[in-house]
C-alpha cells in the first residue's frame, strides 16, 4: 500500500518492530500520558530511545506535552532521535518553540483534530491555518470521533443528509492540506476506507485499552495487528 501507515502510542522494541513489518512507516512512542485514556501507555526515555535505534525503516514521532516546558520537550524529542513531535491536546507550540523545532530539523504533527458530523468542513482546520509557518509535518484528523461506528455513520447514513460532513467534504479537504485519517478501523473496513478517502495521505491508528472520554478513536493491540495484516493484504 502506497499510503502512509501511522502507529500511536507504541510502548515497547516488540510492539514496533512487529508494526514495522506490517507497513508502519511512523512510530509514535508517548513521552508523556494522554488524559484521553486510562492505561499505562507511557514511556521512559531510555525505552523510546531504543525503540527509535530498534526500527529499520519506519521513523519515530515524540508524542509528548511541550505546554509547560516547551525547551525541555525539545530536548526530549532529540535525545531520543525523533524526526517528528506530536503535541498533547493538539496545542499550537509558540512561534519561539517552532523556530528551536525547525532549527533541531523536527517537524510536528498535529493531532486530535475533530472532525465531527455536523462540521461545515471549513471550520476543521480553521485554528491553524490562520497561523503562519506551522512547520507542520501533517495533520491528524479523528473523523466522526463522537461515534463508535464512524465509517458506517459516514458512508450510510450521512449522505441522507446534506448538512451533515460527506466523504467528498473530507477528500475536498485533503486536496487543500497533508491528512492523516483516525477511524474505527477494523480488518473488515480499513480497505474500503482507504479507497474512498484517496486524497488522505494516510491512516493512523491509536492504542489504547480504556479511554476517558467516548468521543475518541482507538484500537487494542491486538486488533490493530489484524487491520495492518488486512492493508498488506490490499496490496
């Protein structure tokens, strides 16, 4: 498959290489803890550090919160060898911790973008297109987060109505801009998802065993091993 493939909050050398080598082009290790889940998906240093010098191919992103010490969040991100950081909470680093990012050749992904059924499309990205040199890397949307079967909401039943954000809308949107898709994906789905979202640059999938909160996607480790093995099945 010719898209991107992304892995968040992988936590160990045998989570990331088994990723690897089921397509994962990015790695995402979490540095700090999400609020949005309740398990124990974080990181020492030192082990994202050697999940970063295990990979062979795929490139590792710092999931991490640069809010409260944006310099030393930096530091993190580099001693770790991560080309790509992914802000907590889908924050906008200041211009001074953009400039220190694009002066350490790091890029950044932003993250935990909404993408909700009653969404006019122009609104999505509205927050950062307004800002000038992001040095974004790409944007993660989590499309139809507020529900468990998003794809089927999406591709039955939104199309009935005209108000409510159309897979045209989302493809219109990714023409404009770099973007990541976060759905419900499964073994049985992630195909046809991919076919219809053409314009995306890729897929991401999030690990986790419990959330906080119901109006966020993610997958068990275990599920998201099958949907890799289903998009290497595609071909």
């Amino acid at each position: 498959m010719n898209k991107l493939i992304k892995v968040d909050r992988v936590c160990s050398v045998d989570e990331a290489k088994a990723v690897e080598e089921l397509g994962a082009g990015l790695i995402g290790v979490p540095l700090d803890p999400d609020p949005r889940f309740a398990d124990r998906r974080t990181v020492a240093m030192e082990l994202a550090a050697e999940i970063g010098a295990s990979l062979r191919t795929a490139g590792l992103v710092a999931m991490l919160d640069l809010r409260e010490d944006p310099f030393d969040g930096i530091r993190r991100a580099r001693a770790i060898g991560a080309r790509l950081v992914q802000p907590l909470g889908g924050a906008i680093p200041e211009p001074q911790v953009r400039a220190a990012l694009r002066e350490a050749g790091i890029s950044i992904v932003y993250a935990g973008i909404e993408a909700a059924h009653d969404d006019d499309p122009a609104w999505i990205l509205s927050r950062y297109t307004t800002v000038d040199d992001l040095q974004a890397a790409f944007f993660q949307v989590d499309v139809l987060p507020e529900y468990r079967n998003a794809w089927q909401v999406l591709r039955d039943e939104s199309p009935a109505y005209d108000d409510e954000l159309q897979i045209d809308d989302l493809n219109q949107l990714a023409r404009g801009h770099d973007l990541v898709a976060v759905l419900d994906y499964t073994p049985q789905n992630v195909a046809q998802i991919v076919a219809a979202l053409p314009a995306f640059r890729g897929v991401a999938l999030t690990l986790a065993d419990h959330a906080t909160r119901t109006d966020v996607h993610f997958t068990g480790y275990a599920q998201a091993l099958e949907v890799l093995r289903a998009l290497r099945g595609r071909g």
